[in-house]
C-alpha cells in the first residue's frame, strides 16, 4: 500500500470519528434537556398536589392480587 492512500484511509477514519462524536455529544445534550424536563414535571406535579382541594385522593394505590 502506498503512503497517499494510507494517509487518505487515516484521514477518513479520523473524519468518521469526529462525526460519531459530534452525533454523540447531541444524543447526550439530548438526553440532559429530557431528564430536566422530566424533573421539572415532577416538580410541578407534586406541587400542584400539595395545592389541590384533595390532595389526599390518588396519593395511594391499593393493589390485591
């Protein structure tokens, strides 16, 4: 194998690679923003429990098998 196309197959991997991260780190930004909102959900659930006239019904869930 020659040295031009050994340094044109480095050059595609290394380019390959910086690809599969750059997908990789907008997966995980991705996933950061959907657990935030997630939990900002919850938040305000739990809240909005706490506020309501009820807030003792659908507290507990009684299960008999």
């Amino acid at each position: 194998m020659d040295i031009a196309a050994m340094s044109s197959m480095i050059s595609q991997s290394s380019i390959q690679q910086q690809a599969s991260l750059s997908v990789l780190k907008l997966s995980m930004e991705s996933a950061e923003t959907q657990a935030a909102n997630l939990t900002q959900m919850i938040s305000d659930t739990s809240k909005s429990m706490e506020l309501s006239v009820s807030p003792h019904l659908g507290a507990n869930i009684d299960i008999k098998l």
